[in-house]
C-alpha cells in the first residue's frame, strides 16, 4: 500500500478526471470538504469521513468551499509514489497552461487513466 496526505486549497488547480485499472483508493477527510466526482455523481468528504474509490471508476475532486481542504489517502496495491506528484506538480505549477499530452504520459507511467478526448 501506499498512503499519502494531500491538501486542496480554496481554487486550487487538481488533477484530471482519471481512473486506474491496477489499484483502489481511499481516501480519509481531515479537514473541511472535498467534493468528489465518482462516475458522474458528486460526493463530499468531510473532516472524519471516508471514500472508498475502486478500480475503474472515473475520479476527480474540487474544493468547492471557501476553506482549504486536507484529507488521507491509501492506495492498494502501493503502485504509486511521490515521484508522481513531483512530476505533475512542476508541470502544472510551472506557469501557462500544461502540456496536455506530456500530463498525460506522467498520468500514464503511473498507472492513471484520464478520462478526456485524446
């Protein structure tokens, strides 16, 4: 398993609608809200609270509140690292619009699957 803290400031820029075929998440609200998107329906995650996302269902979160937001999440099987934030964070942070086909590449060395147009 791999598990990993994230937050997700008021606006903050957050990942791509995706799913991944090799592991499920859970993810364990710490603090304020995250509206979660699970194959089309929204769910909110609050301080206390948990998600169960399994494989192959597509994902992606907001913070649609006026507080920033924190929250835990496990992976099963631990296929994924913090090389993958470090990679999609100095792509997504690095200023302009990112380069949808090489976030998409860093998606796919890690096992993500967006759920966009090609």
């Amino acid at each position: 398993m791999a598990m990993f803290e994230f937050k997700v400031p008021v606006g903050a820029k957050v990942p791509i609608p995706h799913h991944h075929e090799a592991y499920d998440e859970i993810v364990y609200g710490l603090e304020g809200i995250i509206t979660f998107n699970i194959n089309g329906k929204p769910v909110d995650v609050a301080t206390g609270e948990s998600l169960f996302i399994p494989r192959g269902a597509v994902h992606g979160f907001n913070n649609l509140q006026q507080t920033d937001s924190k929250a835990l999440c496990v992976v099963t099987p631990g296929l994924i690292g913090p090389d993958f934030f470090k990679e999609v964070g100095a792509m997504v942070n690095a200023g302009g619009p990112p380069d949808i086909v090489k976030l998409k590449a860093i998606y796919a060395k890690w096992g993500l699957i967006p759920a966009m147009p090609n």
